[in-house]
DNA sequence: GGAAGCAATTAGATCGATCTAAATTCGCCT
DNA sequence: AGGCGAATTTAGATCGATCTAATTGCTTCC
C-alpha cells in the first residue's frame, strides 16, 4: 500500500527504471504453500545445530556417521533445498560463469556454448549468457551486470571493436576472464584460439596440390583478431606458393559477401577457379552464387568453407571446410577457467587449437 | 589447514562429491585490491545511514533530492557494485530465469535463446542455461540445479520422454515455468507453441496446387508433441485432397534420415515426387541424396523444409521451407513468463504462432 | 586424579542487502 | 509557543547459509 514500488536504478548497470508494484511482488514470494524449509527446520529435526547440518551438506568428514544419517534423513523428510544464494553470500563465490558472446544464434557460438556447458557439467558450475551483438557498449553493460550477479568468472570473445578498455574494466571489476577466438592484443590472462592461419594455409596447399592457381578469399569481416589471422593465413600462403593475390570480398554480418565485387572478378580474363571462404555459411551462399552463374562446384570451381558446421557435410556437394571446433574450444574455455579461479595468481595460458582440414567434394 | 576441504554434495542436486581444498578457495575470494566496497561504506561516506543508501538505491521517491545526490557521488567516488545476491537472499527473488532446452547446439533452440535474450533485455532478467540433451533424467538434475540457484522462473522445452512427473515436479519446487514447442499433456500453465500442424498443411497444399501428388513425410523424430503435430498436419492434408499416403522415414538425432527406406520408395512404379521433411537440416540433407540420384531439386522433385534457418535462403536451390520463427517464440514466451511471475495466480494462457510458408525454388 | 589429546558439536558473528516500525525534522497554523 | 501532519531518516531484525573459536565428552597416559 505504501512502499508499493520498487526498482532497478542507474547504478544496477543501466539507465532504466522499472516499477513493480509491491503488491504482486509479494505474491511472487509465495512460491509454495509450506514455508521454505532452512538448515535450521533441518537441524531442528534432527536435533542437532545449525552448524553441523551444515557441515552435513558439505560432507565434512568432522560429524560423526550416525549424526550424519540423522541429518540426512532430516533433510528428506523435509524435503529441504539447498539455497546456494545465501551460501554465495557468505562465501563469496557462485558456481556461475558469465559466457559473453556476440551473438549466441550464430551456430559457431552455439556450439561453442554447448562444449562450455559440457566441461560446467563436471566443475558444477553454470552459465549466465550474454550477447553483446558485437557492441562494445552493450558489452560493457552486460558486464556489469553480470559482475552484478556475482559471476565467478567470465568467457567472453571480446566484441568487434573492444580494446584495452575492455581489459581495464575486467580488472577494476576483479572478474577472472579467458578470452576465446578473439583476444585484445597485449592482454594478460588465458586465451583459447584456433590457430586460423595455420587452417588456412593447409587448405590452400590442398587447393594448390589439387591445380588451383587463382584462389580468392571470400567474407572478410571487421578486423578482429581471428578475421585478421585468416586473412594473414591466406597471404602467407600465396606468398609461398608464388600465386598471385587476388582482392579480397568483403563480408557481410549475415553471412553474406559483396557479391558484385566477385562478379567483377569472374569477368576477369583469368578469373578464380578456387575460394576459401571465411566461414562455412558464407561458403554455401556462394554454392547458390555458383549455381547461378551454371558452375559446378568441385570441378569447375573449388570452395572451402571454415568451421564444419554439420550442414557443411550436408551440403550438395559436401563442402570441404575447416573444422574450427568450436565445441572443444568451448570446453577448454570453461576447464581454464576453472583453473584459474582454483589459482588466480598463476600464469596466463595460451591455448590453440589446430583446425582440420576435412576433405569433402566441394574441392 | 584444518578445514582443507570442500565439497558439493548429494544434497546438492546431484551424487558427486568435489573436494576443493580451502586454500585455493580462500584465494579465489580476493577477487580485487580494494576491500568490497558496501552499502554501509557508501553510508559513511555519504554521512546518511545504510537504510537511506539502500533507498536511494531503489530510487524510491522518500529520499530527499540533495541527499540522493550525495549518496549517489558517493558510490560513484567508491566505485560501488551492486551485490545482488545479498539483497536476492532477502527479496527471495534474483532476476534470473532458467531456459531448460534439449540442445542449444541445434540451430533452432540457439535461436530461440536468442529471442529469450532479446526480451530478457528489457525485463532486466538474464538466463542460465541448462542442457538436457533429451534426457527426462538429466532434465530433472538441472532443474533441481537451478532451483538452488533460485532462478525465479523456467522456459522449459520437455525432453522427449517426460510426463506428468515433470509438471509435479516443477510444481512442487514451486516454479514458475512457460513450456516451449512441446508440451505436456493436460499440464496448466503458459505454452508457447507453433501451429506445426496448419504450418504443413499449407505447404501441402502449395504442393498441391503445383502439381505434386505423391506427398513424402521424411524426418519423424521420437514423439513429442510438436513432433506429433507434424505427423497430424501431413496426414490431414493427405486425408483432404484425397492423396494416398506413403510410408513415412523416420529420421534420427542428427538430422539424418533412414535413406534406405527413402530409396526403396524411389524404386515403387509412382515414386514420391514432393517431400516434406521435419526441418531445414534434414530438407538440405535430402537434396545431397536427391543429387546423387540425379535429380533435380525443384524440377524433378520439390522439397519443403521447416524453421527457415538462415541456411534455408543460402542454400542451392533455395529451400522453400516453413518459417517457425523461434526468435519470436523466444521472446513471447520470456515476456509470458515475466507476467506469470507478476501475477501467479492468474489463469494459464496458450500462445500459438502461426507459422509462415516461405516460397523459395526448391518447390 | 589431573593433564593432554582427540573427536564431535555448537554458539554467535558474519556476508550485504531489504523491510518494518519508529524516530526525527520540518513547515505551517493557531 | 505548541501542535499536527507530512516528509525524511534510521535502528535493528531478517534472509539462510558459512566460518571462527570455542565447548563438550571421552580416552589415554603419567
């Protein structure tokens, strides 16, 4: 009646004021008909302290077996559950990790968040996720937040155009962090990678045994570090190969490319006869492109797309790709961050994972 | 030294046993230099008490403008955070929510997700995410996961295989929850779903009206709702324009199908001419099998995918395909639940998307 | 018998916020 | 000057766990 407001302000991480009236929030906190039931109800039953059913639940090798069964039992009868919430409090850590990415329905993320999920699954820990859609502001918003909710830790593929701002926030928060895919150059801490260049390099000398001379590269996108590692993959290799250097497409965010750019240079008097391509999405777009122009992949003009995606190998013709894996780059991720909240102090690690290169018909 | 042990245990939703030892644990605490800087030190600092900044905090209108003010310099000067967590202990509510999916690898439910995310956004929740890899066993241990972390509420989709007991469940940890795409029969509350059913018999009828008569249902996956609902719209529209049904193939997790059964159907005197196939992925599966059949997508033989995944419009040919939009159905049922949690009490609602037939050249 | 040692248990403080109920201040009117 | 209501502010309890620093029993040993 009174109080009947509430709200998150200016310094809950954004701008906006949100009132609930109190009324209903009060209604929201009868979740069931009995009163929630504590480690005290528990202890009581048991007829012990609140201290030992504690230590009950932690598995404290301190109380004695039967005193043990007896809060056990306690806790079943009660149908008692565990509040991490007040634990996290007092202990100051949460068993959450915060996954920040740019934007979770993109397929490599998605299945870079299920390999994440996998290693939690046996650390017991678990995922807040936040799209930063490749935002810097949005991203340092989501941050907030996320140390707002006592994140022990954070996954993040830092977002196109993050600098050491970035990094600087993460300390003056105290959030441990490993960057994936992408990273800050200069920064300390654990990175986990793939090494793009090397993937890319191998895939060109595929092309090269196979009698492709004019290879172009397909979808450059903004300049992130693992865009740049790709492209500098595929410099290196026509260096070393001594083929000519054809100008790169520029892609797009929906997985597109600049489509007239590429026609200009099929009108060439020697126009490409191979593509690698910067992801497997954009290498399928291209099959449709192809198809347009009466090509036909795999003999009349070699593609190579990146992250084998499962419908790389669904594909018509089976697309040749890159395995980028990013399930295991997920699951690195979230095991080296386990690491380091165990030993805060330890070293930065490098990890880098080499790509595959998985030979299908579309070369 | 003493006390060097840690542990999560069987109370702890799940039979492991993790020791941690407490050094590392006393370690991991130090997250920052500076002492965690708390409401009563923003209370000292600003010479108002811990009740006032908490106030203030809320924006509640009861504090003064020239002490709100002070109190907000303040926090700025201390570089204040907001600890959640403390004050979820008292509220018993932490702007969380569960989003309960069997996959968040497969394209669909990443979309989803992101939907989830996008309406989250406004309602200043954010998501923990729990994989149940279809798995009613599995499903009940990260339920029982979130509801320590006391997520306020839960986006479910049932793992195939789940019943009442799930709904019994939800209802006796006292969660809120809105179902997604499957549901449980005669379970009150919130459900989010796509009219699958009218979704197929529209591209039935496209079909139809191009010529097609020997309809092919490829992809049954193990029965779930919205699987099941499939199934209904195929064989409605087969009973309605008087077509005969052939054998349905089965199709299996990875989004393949049973190929030999498939071709045994192309060695009948009336082959199938039209497919309509579970999803996109499975769809663009079937053009690599029609390819190596010789068969001309399109021409030959129409193929009708489902969701419209960005793949679909990439693909060669495009794939005609029925547009599920879980992006919206992400977003509906976040808001859905954020209404459910303001209101409990109020009556369950149903919320049906109609899906969208989108015409590309594979039909 | 008393001290020492060990195993098992516990009282009470604590984490950092919110909520209740009461106290204080202020302006204004009689 | 005193009183009243409205506007501000605050003390103290509280949420549900963990952690510290004892305390309580028992053995055992001199």
């Amino acid at each position: 009646m009174k109080n009947d407001w509430r709200t998150v302000t200016f310094f809950c991480s954004n701008g906006k004021v949100i009132y609930l009236p109190m009324v209903s929030a009060g209604r929201m906190n009868k979740k069931v008909p009995a009163p929630t039931v504590s480690l005290i109800a528990v202890a009581k039953e048991a007829g012990v302290s609140r201290a030992t059913a504690s230590l009950v639940l932690r598995n404290s090798p301190l109380v004695a077996e039967p005193t043990r069964a007896r809060v056990k039992a306690a806790m079943e009868t009660l149908g008692y559950i565990y509040n991490r919430g007040a634990a996290n409090l007092r202990q100051n850590r949460t068993g959450t990790i915060g996954l920040v990415l740019s934007n979770i329905s993109n397929p490599f993320f998605s299945t870079l968040t299920a390999g994440v999920e996998e290693a939690n699954d046996a650390s017991e820990a678990i995922c807040l996720i936040a799209n930063t859609a490749d935002s810097p502001e949005r991203q340092s918003r989501q941050i907030r937040r996320l140390r707002e909710h006592n994140v022990d830790g954070l996954i993040i593929c830092p977002a196109i155009g993050s600098d050491q701002k970035l990094i600087d926030e993460l300390t003056r928060l105290g959030l441990p962090y490993v960057q994936v895919l992408r990273e800050i150059p200069y920064a300390s801490g654990d990175v986990v990678t793939a090494d793009y260049a090397l993937g890319i390099e191998r895939a060109m000398a595929h092309l090269v045994e196979t009698g492709r001379k004019r290879i172009v590269f397909i979808g450059a996108m903004e300049m992130h570090s693992a865009a740049l590692a790709r492209l500098d993959g595929y410099r290196s290799a026509i260096r070393h190969f001594g083929l000519e250097e054809l100008p790169v497409i520029a892609g797009t965010r929906d997985h597109r490319y600049d489509e007239e750019a590429l026609d200009r240079l099929f009108d060439l008097p020697e126009p490409p006869d191979a593509a690698i391509c910067y992801n497997d999405l954009i290498a399928l777009t291209l099959f449709h492109h192809l198809g347009r122009r009466g090509m036909i992949v795999g003999t009349d003009f070699a593609v190579i797309g990146m992250d084998n995606l499962p419908q790389a190998a669904a594909a018509y013709p089976p697309l040749t790709t890159i395995a980028t894996l990013p399930q295991r780059i997920g699951a690195v991720a979230a095991t080296l961050l386990q690491k380091r909240l165990m030993q805060p102090e330890r070293p930065g690690e490098r990890f880098v994972i080499t790509p595959e290169l998985v030979l299908r018909n579309s070369s």
